[in-house]
C-alpha cells in the first residue's frame, strides 16, 4: 500500500509540473451545432473569433510566431514595440484590439485589460478601416503552413461573419474552417 501512495503523490506532482495553464480568454464564445466529423488541427491553426456582440479577436499559438506578427504590425503601422510589450504579445491569448489602442493594452495590468477587453470593439473590419486583412496577411506570412479557422458564436450576426470571409476571400485565403459543436447526425425517418 505504502508504494502505491507513493506512486500516487509521484503522479499529482508530476502533472502539477508540467500542466500548462491557458491565459483567461477574452471573449466567451457559444458555437453553433453542427454534423460535421471534420477534425481542427491540434496545432498550427490561425483563429478568428466572432463574439455574440460582432466583435473579431484574433488569436495563434507559438510565441516566436507571435512575436514575429508583432513585428510585421509595428512595421505595417510604424510603431515600435519594446522588448517588455512583445514579450506580453507573445504570451496573452486572443487579442481584439484596433491598432491604436494596442500599446496600451500590452502595457495595462491584468484588472485593467479585462475592463479594456470588455470595451473594446474588436479588430476593425469596415471598408474604411479593415485591420484584420492586414493582421490576417502579417499572421500568414508568419507563418505560412498555418490553417485559417473561424470561430463564429451562435448569436452573432450573420453580416459580421459575411464581411470576415469576404476580408479572407479578397486577400486570397480561400480555404479554411468553421469551428462548430459536434451534434449527431440526423436520423432518417422510417
């Protein structure tokens, strides 16, 4: 019994180590049904997410990969970004904040950038101000073998989703996914 306790404290410190723990999502999504099988990739997957409200956050994982989109936004906008800001880039989750507010978030402490987060509008999409065919074109020529996904809540407006992959469609992203709840397949009447 004695070495069977031991093997079991041995475990629990085991996966008390190694688990790694996600940053708090921005943005709380509810997504739709549907009866597609079609697995997401486990890793290398650009993601659009969609809110209930319209508002476009994005969001990849790998952090040298983050730092190197950063770099491509700072240059695209002529901001610079310090060593401090890019670390934070690198490690937050989603991130739906416009341009020009986007040093600020990085340099807020955690209270204040769930108040910002919960202010904020997203990315911008509209014809005179569309930021995420710029973010989207930075992340992809980051990293260029990454999957394109959309993560679309149930309530969200069909003409926000509309407008996000016509952005994808105009800068020639034409294949990529639509994240939904697996639901079973309907069955025939007998």
């Amino acid at each position: 019994m004695t070495p069977m306790v031991d093997l079991a404290f041995l475990l629990v410190t085991f996966f008390m180590l190694t688990t790694k723990f996600r940053p708090d999502e921005p943005v709380i999504v509810d997504q739709p049904s549907s009866v597609s099988q079609i697995p997401l990739p486990d890793k290398g997957v650009l993601m659009l997410t969609i809110d209930a409200n319209g508002r476009v956050f994005f969001n990849v994982e790998g952090q040298q990969i983050r730092k190197d989109i950063l770099a491509r936004l700072g240059s695209h906008f002529n901001m610079t970004f310090d060593e401090k800001e890019t670390k934070r880039f690198a490690v937050l989750s989603s991130i739906g904040m416009p341009m020009n507010k986007l040093k600020e978030y990085l340099n807020a402490g955690d209270e204040e950038r769930k108040i910002m987060n919960l202010a904020t509008k997203g990315i911008p999409i509209d014809s005179t101000n569309n930021e995420l065919a710029i973010w989207v074109n930075s992340a992809r020529k980051a990293a260029p073998r990454f999957s394109l996904a959309i993560k679309g809540d149930r309530e969200a407006d069909i003409p926000t989703i509309k407008r996000v992959i016509s952005i994808l469609q105009d800068n020639k992203a034409n294949r990529f996914a639509l994240i939904t709840n697996l639901e079973g397949a309907p069955e025939a009447a007998k």
